[in-house]
C-alpha cells in the first residue's frame, strides 16, 4: 500500500487490518465483501488445521492406552527364565553366542580355577591373561594365588613354584608375588611330614617377610640374607642365621627341634638379630645358640626341654627377657657386656643360670626348684657366677631365689659366686637345702644385699621363727623366738667372702668367724648381721 491513506478507511477494513494484516496487501484495491471472503476462507482454514490436530492427539492417546495395557499384562505374565531360554537359542540359531565366547576365550581376562593343577589342565589360557587359584592343592588349603599367564622362555626354570607348566607348552602361569610371601602358594605342604625345607628356602629368596600362615613345616630353614622376616611358623627342624647378617627378625614362632642340635643358631658376627615370641624345645645340644652377637634384641623368649636352654658368647649390647623351664640346664651368659637381662629359670635339673665374663651387665633374675639333679655345688646352684676363675666385672644382679617346696625338686643353693669383681648383688632367697647364697674368696670388691630365709639348713624358718644353720652335724639356732619380720641380711665388703657356716658366735659383737665355701677360715670377717641380738644366740 504505498501513499496509502488510513484515513480513508472504513471501519470494517481497519478491524480486518488490525486483526488479519496478513490476508490482503492493497486494501484499497478490493471491495469489503471480497475483503470479507478472504476472512472468511482463513478462519475455514483455521478450523480444519484445529480439527486435523484434534484427531491425532485422539489416536495418540490411544496410542498411548494401548501400549500402557500392553506392558502391564506383560510384566504380569513374565517368566524371566523362559525369556532368557528363548533369547539363548536364538543365539545360538543365529551363531552370536558363538561368537561371544570365541571373544571372551580370546581375550585377557582372569580366569578362576579351585587348584594349581586345574589351571595346569585348562585349554583356554592364551599369553597376556591372568589366573586366580583358589587353593595349591585343594580348594582354600592357603595357597591361593595369582599368576601371569605368558610365553615360556629359554630363561625360565620350571619349578612348580614360581614357574608353573601349562596344557600349552608354549606357555607358562608365572606367579605374582609382593615383598610377603606365604610358603603354601609356592607349593609347600605344611602338614608336618613332608619336607619343606627347599620351599621356604625359594620364599626367603624372594621375599622380605615371610609368613607361615600358622601352619606346621618339616624344615631346616637356612637364612643367607639379611632384612628377612619370618613370622607365624611352627618348625619341625632348626634354623641357622648364615654369618655377617643383621635385621634378620623371627617372631611369633615355635621351633620344635627334636633330633636337632640347635633350635635356632648364629655362629659369627650376627647383628641386630630380633627375636620375639618364640618357643624353641627340644633341642639335644642348645635351644638358642649365638655366637659373637651384637645389638641384638631377644624378647619373650621360652626354653624348655633343651639339654641348655641358651647359650651366648661375646653377646655383646644385648638384651634379653624370656623364660627357661624344664632344660638340664636353663640359660649361660658367657662373655659378653652391657647385657640387659631380664628372666626366669624353672625347674632346669641342673644350674638354672650360669654367668662367667660378663662386664657391665644387669641381671633381673626369678630362680625356682633349678639344679635339683645336680651333683656337685656347681650344678646344685640355680644361679652360678664367675665358675673356673671367669670373673664378671661390674654386673648387678637382682634375684629372687626359691628353693621349692617340692621335695623331689627342691634346690641346694640359690646362688653361687664364685668370682666377681665390683658387682651389686640384691635379692631374696627362700627355702633352700643348705643356703640362699654361697660367696667364694675370689668375690673381690662386691655389694651385697640379699634377705636369705626359711632354708632347710641354714636361715630364717618360718615355722619355728628361729634361724638355723648347719655347722657339720651340730646345728646353731636361736634360744629365743624372733618376730617373723626379722630377716637375715648380709653386707659384704671389700673383698671379704660371705660366711656360709657359723663357727663361733660371739655374745657381745656382730663381727663373726665364719667359714667360706671352700671350708677356709678367712681372717677378717667383716660380715655384719642385721636383725638379730648377738646375745641370744646360744650353741646347741
């Protein structure tokens, strides 16, 4: 409409022009009725369009209901299994769930199998796949394992271990490992009877820690390197720490060492060997056996049934805390300082602990019924010191002794020193058949402060609260009854040796001749008698 004049419209044309613009571009051209028309023919249009949109939102409601009915009565008469049926043998009609497996056989994934011998057997083992055993032998006997499935090389070494032989002679399981290995994964047997000596060996070869799962293995174990653990074993054998080793730690383990000579054993310049919680038995020479050992930690130890629970010479910035029972003889120190020693000796037959060159040590030491078959002082003592003229030199010794009141297991003395030089010598000593302590000559510059009670021949006895001693076939005992607290304590000094019988009690001093051990009558007795009036002890 160009010039076009609105003004000059009249109003059905500007109601058309304002509501259908769109249906006539010369309104000036064309009459109100043709104008009309076309209203009329677009409104026709319109109706039809709105119609047209009304019976397809009809059909697809319907649509809608239909689908709706199917899947609820579908759902209603399901049988999952039949479905699944149905669908497989269309597969296989088909030749897909062929297909599907030949990919999966193919592929490199991780195949199960109860035991290493199923895995042996299997055809579908391909280079590049893994396999998971659920047991060695049988099915969960402990020696699940996974391996690496790959091609053989002219390197490998079949074993039946580390290398297994696969169906595929091209192919080899090669097992995978971390810094713990378990023995039952590499084939051992663990039921006691069958040696697995050669096994264990391969586990310390390649491991860090090795642990025995608890179970019971025929082996004599040798150890050829150092920083290896082994935990949780029980040992029908020894073991032997090679020479010039450290960090070699054995814990929560027993060793029963029937028909060995050791049960564990360390000849030269083993350091820092760590021990814990371990019973060793049996043995026919020594139970523990070290030698030339340094800084080394034995902790929680138990000895019993070994002709000599321990033995350790130049067993030097040691320490040891355990417990010997029922050993012919239960632990020797020899040579050695700055021990740390903290133990109990039971029921060994003969000395319970024996101590000769030892420097700077201490010794927390709880004696009981020791050296009850022994047949000379030595071997009657529970605790001896210093023997054939080895002085120990500056030790403490802290002891509690009881003789026992098994009269079938009682002990003679509960400790003999014999050769000592600036040691400190505390304790208490009870029930005994002739002393709680025994003091040699050569005893030279020594504290000692020991209540020595109720002994059969000499001491404090508790019934009759009187103190009895023994000298030859006379005794000496006390006219009067003494307080049970009264206790006999013994100071010596320089080099003044205990008096082990009483000769010739003076009335009116504590200075006292006595005889030493060896039956001497040393001059210059200085041994002072705590606890007891002079005056009242009268000569039977």
């Amino acid at each position: 409409m160009n010039k076009f004049e609105f003004n000059r419209l009249c109003p059905f044309k500007w109601f058309v022009l304002e509501n259908f613009p769109f249906i006539e571009a010369d309104f000036d051209a064309i009459t109100n009725y043709q104008l009309y028309c076309k209203v009329v023919e677009y409104l026709n249009k319109v109706i039809e369009n709105n119609n047209a949109i009304g019976i397809q939102t009809e059909n697809l409601t319907n649509a809608f209901i239909e689908l709706q009915d199917y899947v609820n009565n579908y759902f209603e008469n399901l049988d999952v299994q039949d479905e699944i049926n149905n669908k497989l043998d269309d597969m296989v009609e088909s030749g897909t769930l062929q297909e599907i497996i030949a990919d999966y056989l193919n592929s490199k994934a991780i195949f199960g199998f109860d035991t290493v011998n199923d895995m042996k057997n299997s055809t579908n083992l391909i280079d590049g796949s893994y396999a998971q055993t659920l047991g060695y032998y049988s099915k969960n006997d402990g020696g699940k394992a996974l391996y690496k499935i790959r091609t053989i090389t002219n390197d490998d070494i079949i074993d039946n271990s580390l290398i297994i032989p696969l169906s595929n002679n091209s192919l080899i399981a090669e097992l995978i490992y971390n810094n713990i290995i378990n023995p039952l994964s590499l084939g051992a047997k663990a039921n006691g009877l069958d040696d697995d000596s050669q096994i264990i060996s391969k586990c310390i070869d390649i491991g860090a820690i090795i642990d025995g799962q608890n179970k019971t293995y025929k082996a004599d174990i040798i150890i050829n390197k150092s920083n290896i653990e082994l935990t949780n074993f029980k040992i029908l054998g020894m073991i032997t720490i090679s020479n010039n080793l450290s960090f070699v730690n054995i814990n929560n383990s027993e060793i029963d060492a029937t028909g060995k000579n050791y049960g564990i054993t360390a000849t030269d310049n083993v350091t820092k060997l760590y021990i814990d919680n371990c019973y060793i038995h049996n043995a026919e020479l020594v139970g523990l056996n070290l030698i030339n050992a340094w800084d080394n930690v034995l902790t929680r130890i138990s000895l019993s049934s070994n002709k000599k629970g321990l033995y350790v010479t130049a067993f030097n910035h040691g320490v040891f805390q355990g417990t010997a029972y029922g050993n012919e003889i239960g632990l020797d120190f020899h040579d050695g300082s700055a021990m740390q020693v903290n133990a109990t000796a039971q029921e060994n037959k003969k000395t319970g602990v024996n101590v000769t060159t030892v420097h700077g040590s201490t010794f927390e030491l709880y004696l009981e019924q020791n050296g009850y078959e022994g047949t000379t002082f030595k071997e009657q003592s529970q605790l001896l010191v210093g023997d054939n003229g080895a002085r120990c030199l500056g030790t403490t010794f802290n002891i509690y002794a009881m003789g026992g009141s098994n009269s079938e297991m009682e002990s003679h003395f509960g400790a003999t020193f014999l050769s000592a030089i600036s040691c400190i010598i505390t304790g208490r000593f009870e029930r005994h058949i002739d002393s709680g302590i025994r003091i040699g000559s050569s005893v030279i510059n020594c504290q000692c402060n020991v209540i020595d009670v109720n002994h059969t021949n000499y001491g404090y006895d508790d019934n009759l609260q009187q103190f009895i001693y023994k000298i030859g076939d006379k005794l000496v005992n006390t006219s009067h009854n003494i307080p049970e607290t009264i206790k006999l304590l013994y100071t010596i000094r320089s080099s003044t040796p205990l008096l082990t019988s009483i000769e010739h009690p003076s009335s009116s001093t504590t200075i006292i001749r006595a005889k030493d051990i060896e039956g001497n009558t040393p001059t210059n007795i200085n041994a002072e008698v705590y606890g007891i009036v002079p005056s009242i002890i009268t000569t039977l």
